[in-house]
C-alpha cells in the first residue's frame, strides 16, 4: 500500500480505498435498507394509518396508539411480560452457568455430556410449544403423570392454569439453555489458571474460588447473557400464542364490548 502510495496521489488514493471499502460492505449495506431500515418505517407509517391489506391505508392519527394505551389487556400484555422476563431471566442465566461449570469439570466421557445438553436447543419454536404442550397437558400430561405416579401427588393445571401459566412457560424456556451453556463454557475455560493457583495457594476453597474468581473473570460474559435473555424474553410470542389460543379473553372482551362503529354486529 506504501508502494502504491507513491505513484498515486493521495487524493486518489483515499478515493480508491473508499470506494473499495464501500463495495465490500454494499451487501450489508442492502440488506439493512431494504431488511431492517425499510420495514421499520413502514411499520411506523402503517401504525399512524388505518390499513387492512385489502384497502388503501387511511391516515388517522395516533389513533392506533390512543386505542392501544386505553385498552386494558395491552397493559395486561406489559404485566405477564415483565412478570416473564423477572422470572426467566435470572434463572436462565443461573442454570446455564451451572451447567457450564458442571461440564467444565474434567470426567470421562465430557463431549458427550456437552452434546446431550446442546442438543435440546436446537429444536425451537412450534416444535417445543407442542412438546411441553403433552408434556405439562393437566390431563394425560408426563410430568402430572410421574406427580402422580411417584409421589400420589395431583399436578397443577400448568398452561390452563391461571397461577402457574407463567411458571409454565418459564419452565419451557430452560429447554433452549444450550447456547448460553456454550458461550458460558467458553468464558470458563478463557479465565486465566493461574488465578485459581494463587487462591488455592492462599487457602480458598472452591466456593471462594468461585465467587472472588470466576464470577469477576466472566462478568462481561454474563452482562451480555443479561441483554440478549431480556431481549429474547420480551420477543416471546409463538410459544405462546400457539398454546394460549390466539387471544381467547381478546375475543371475549370484544363480544361484550364491539369497537365504535360496530355496536350492531355481534360476532358469532
């Protein structure tokens, strides 16, 4: 580059440099605005209209949102979601840590353990809705059955229960612990050994290890399991939407009470 530097102007130079420096990232480039930039202002568009794919977009306002803020099942929505997040996040993080350092653990036949723990989150979505969903079933469900069976003990209502939905659900969410597992795994084995050398060394035991050690050594690790399960948590939709109906008390609110305009047509 210094070579070539010296028979071109540098003017020219910085140009051809540009110029293959947007060339290279021209992909991404398109892709953000016609993926991610695109759909996020015609969202904000179509939210300030009144649009039903059929017909052209009618302009009314912040109508939509005036609606949504006075609907009292939105805020419902914001309450089962953090009451979600406030669960599952914390105890995401805590048991794929423990397993990360349980199969940090030098025994025998570890890339086996590692794999069988994977495993289970590379199934996702509708799959592991409709699994859990016979799993937790109250009626001829696995785990009511073993309550049962094992202990005489009748298990609750799971997803058909109002108390123990959430919990359900959460329960649910700790078959995709695989992924944090792995990058939690990775942080492990990039702490520095020498650190548990000295504190051994010092007389600390394998809890103190834990907590002045390993714990300060992977926290960058765990800031970011914290944004992206608080992330995840807030996008969780399929699960349960598949399970839940599709807005059974949505469709009842709305029978008893019809928007404006529809006072005189009950839906059946």
């Amino acid at each position: 580059m210094a070579q070539r530097g010296a028979f071109l102007p540098r003017s020219k130079l910085a140009w051809r440099e540009a110029l293959a420096f947007y060339a290279f990232i021209s992909p991404w480039i398109f892709g953000f605005l016609a993926f991610t930039l695109y759909p996020i202002l015609a969202s904000f568009y179509y939210s300030l209209t009144q649009y039903d794919i059929v017909n052209p977009p009618k302009w009314i306002g912040v109508g939509n949102y005036r609606e949504l803020f006075t609907d009292r099942l939105f805020w419902q929505s914001i309450k089962v979601t953090v009451y979600f997040t406030a669960l599952s996040v914390p105890l995401g993080i805590a048991a794929s840590l423990g397993l990360a350092v349980l199969l940090n653990q030098k025994v025998p036949a570890l890339s086996v353990f590692r794999t069988l723990y994977y495993l289970p989150s590379v199934i996702t979505g509708v799959a592991v809705a409709l699994l859990f969903q016979w799993i937790l079933n109250p009626d001829f469900g696995l785990v009511n059955y073993l309550l049962f069976k094992l202990f005489h003990i009748k298990g609750p209502g799971w997803f058909y229960d109002r108390y123990w939905a959430i919990p359900s659900f959460v329960l649910m969410s700790l078959w995709g612990l695989g992924g944090p597992m792995v990058i939690y795994l990775a942080a492990l084995q990039n702490v520095p050994t020498e650190l548990y050398e000295a504190a051994e060394l010092d007389g600390a035991h394998a809890l103190y290890r834990f907590r002045h050690v390993t714990l300060p050594m992977i926290s960058p690790v765990t800031l970011f399991q914290l944004i992206t399960g608080i992330l995840w948590s807030l996008q969780f939709f399929t699960a349960a939407y598949l399970i839940g109906g599709g807005g059974r008390e949505r469709r009842k609110h709305h029978r008893k009470n019809p928007p404006e305009g529809k006072r005189g047509h009950q839906p059946p």
